[in-house]
C-alpha cells in the first residue's frame, strides 16, 4: 500500500531561520512526487514535481530534493509570508494520475 | 475566468439529506478528482474521473457518487449524509501531465 508520512507535524521559526520539512514514501513505483503549499480556508496550490532521484528544484526561498525513500523542502531565510500547511504527495506508477497525501506540515514564521 | 470553481462554499445540512457538490473546469482537463480533507488524515480520495462517463473508486467512496456526463463537470453527491461526512471537499483536475490544480473547497457541515 502506498504511503507518505510528513514531519514534523508542526514547526515555528523565527524570521531567517532555515529548516527543512521531510516527507517520507512508500510506493511501488514513483512516477512522481509533489509539494503543495495550502494556506488556511483555500485549495492547495502547486509548488513542484520531482520525478527521479537526486532531481532538484527551486522557487524563491524553497528547494525541494528528491532520494529513493522521502524528499525534503528546505526552506532558506523563511519570511511570514511562507507560513502555510505543506502537503507532499505521491502518484505511484501504473496509477489513473491519482495523488496519495501526506498528512503535512503546519509551517508558522514569526517575524 | 479560466480555473476550477467549486460550489457551494459553504453548506448545512441534515442528517439523511442528499446533497450535491459541484465542481467546474474551464481547460478541458481530462482527468478530475474528488478529495475530502479531515484533521489528522490529510487529503484522502473519493472518486476520480478520466474522461466524460469515465468514473471510479479511490479510497474512501462509502456514501458518494459521482456522474461526468460533461468533461468539465464532475458533481460530487452524497446520496444521504451522515455526520461523519462533515469535511473540507476539494475538487482537482489535470491534463495527465502530473501538474494539478485545485479548486477552493467546500465546507460541508452534517448536522
């Protein structure tokens, strides 16, 4: 059965301090994994797509990175704007394009 | 405007009532999905849809149904609710290429 497990369920920063949000899985095959980001009372909004191991992307402050079992979010110098939930999710191979979610990441920046 | 609209925002009802959740894209997308978001479970399937009069089962459709005469509608229906299906619906769609988007939700209440 497939399976993503976030952590840490929460995490408070002060303004500047890095960190990083992992996401681990368990899926037969991966034909990709995903980070959103949700802010509260709206949808989840794309953030990337990775698709094999040791791929990387970035946007602004964030960079997520990709091995064979989880996937980090590194967050550099968080402003409060990037206080948000961060949901990781997976489509495994074979799959009709459905996304199985982790749990997330509540993400809260203080200024 | 081009996107995914969800309707209604918000919604009461009782228990034993049937209600229906709509949902609506402007891209032509051909695949479209319904999830349900709860405290502590994340996003969890409900049904998903390929194509028009394509439907079928994700992990949790015990008490839903869905139709798709039309690609860029895909009604969700809870054919008699129960308090246990109070939750933040979210419709998604996508073309096939891993790139998803979400509508803003709607907050149903069973009471």
């Amino acid at each position: 059965e497939d399976q993503v497990t976030q952590s840490p369920e929460a995490l408070r920063l002060q303004e500047g301090e890095s960190s990083s949000l992992n996401c681990s899985y368990t899926v037969s095959g991966l034909r990709g994994l995903f980070w959103y980001r949700q802010d509260p009372g709206k949808g989840p909004e794309f953030l990337f797509t990775l698709y094999s191991a040791g791929e990387e992307k970035e946007k602004e402050r964030l960079k997520a990175t990709l091995t064979k079992k989880e996937s980090f979010l590194h967050i550099t110098a968080p402003k409060p704007e990037d206080s948000a939930t961060y949901l990781c999710a997976v489509q495994p191979s074979g799959s009709a394009r459905q996304l199985t979610f982790g749990s997330g990441t509540q993400l809260t920046v203080l200024p | 405007d081009a996107g995914i609209t969800q309707s209604p925002r918000y919604k009461i009802t009782e228990t034993g009532r049937q209600v229906t959740l709509m949902c609506h894209q402007t891209w032509s997308h051909s695949y479209m999905f319904w999830y349900r978001q709860d405290l502590g479970h994340g996003l969890r399937l409900i049904y998903y849809s390929a194509a028009a009069d394509i439907t079928d089962k994700g992990e949790v459709p015990d008490g839903y149904v869905v139709s798709r005469s039309k690609t860029e509608n895909f009604p969700l229906t809870l054919e008699s609710a129960t308090r246990s299906q109070t939750s933040v619906y979210f419709c998604a769609s996508t073309p096939g290429d891993l790139r998803y988007t979400f509508g803003s939700g709607t907050r149903l209440t069973v009471v």
